[in-house]
C-alpha cells in the first residue's frame, strides 16, 4: 500500500501507535468525526501532514449533512471521548495477524445472500471487475446488479 499510495495513504498513517491519536486529539473528538463522516472527497483516504499540524481536512464543513444531527454527533463523540480511537486504530495495525487468523477461510464463498451497497466514487477504477470479485466470494449474487 505505501509503494502505491505513499506514506500519507490513511493505513499508512495509521501504523505508528500514537500518532494518529495524538492528532486526532490535537483537533478534537468532534472535529475527527465529522471530518470522517463528511468527507466527500473522490479517490483514496489520503492524510497529509500539513501545516496545521495534522492530516483532517481544514475546509471540513460546519454545518452537518441532513443525514447527521447535531444529536447524532454529540452521542458519538461521547462514546469515543470515553473510548478514544486506538481500538479503530489497531484494527489497521494488525492486517498481518489477521490475514494469518484468517488462512483457514482461503477461497471459502459465503454461502447466505448478500447485498454489496456503494456510491460511484468509491468505484474508482474498479467498477469492471466488481463483477468477477463478488462471484469469487458470494454465491447468491446475481449480475444484474451491476
């Protein structure tokens, strides 16, 4: 991933235990929150360190997405005001374990119906071999979905 997207790809980034945290707390728990659940930006999560001190987006909008009350935010940043980001975080830091844990499940299909929902942005490049991903792994896809 870094040889492809470089060291600010978000994985990346992620990596060092405590840095990422340290940044999310330099801006605040709100402000981390509603950078992620905002972002509209097309292409991969790319974090840059930049001039003010961390890699969220400085144009993060003030006003919520109808989707999103002020209710809704403050419920979240309560839980992880008292949790924090590490949990999330270490999920990123342990690809490696997990694709161990996760060896004895090469190639098996999921076997019960699944329903695959995306936005066009995040089919960035990809869109042509959805098809072939999803019929590797879910046996109840039908390709009239795409």
């Amino acid at each position: 991933m870094r040889a492809f997207y470089g060291d600010d790809y978000y994985i990346c980034r992620f990596q060092e235990p405590g840095k990422m945290e340290a940044e999310m707390a330099q801006v605040g728990t709100a402000y981390v929150l509603k950078d992620i659940l905002t972002s509209r930006k097309p292409g991969p999560p790319i974090l840059p360190k930049g001039e003010y001190g961390t890699g969220f987006d400085p144009d993060t909008p003030d006003t919520l997405p109808s989707w999103l009350t002020e209710d809704d935010l403050a419920y979240y940043v309560s839980k992880f005001e008292k949790t924090g980001f590490t949990g999330g975080l270490n999920y990123y830091r342990n690809f490696n374990l997990n694709w161990e844990l996760m060896a004895p499940w090469n190639g098996v299909k999921i076997q019960v119906p699944v329903k695959f929902i995306t936005v066009p942005s995040f089919l960035f490049g990809v869109k042509s071999k959805l098809p072939l991903i999803f019929f590797l792994w879910c046996c109840h896809l039908s390709p009239s979905y795409f």
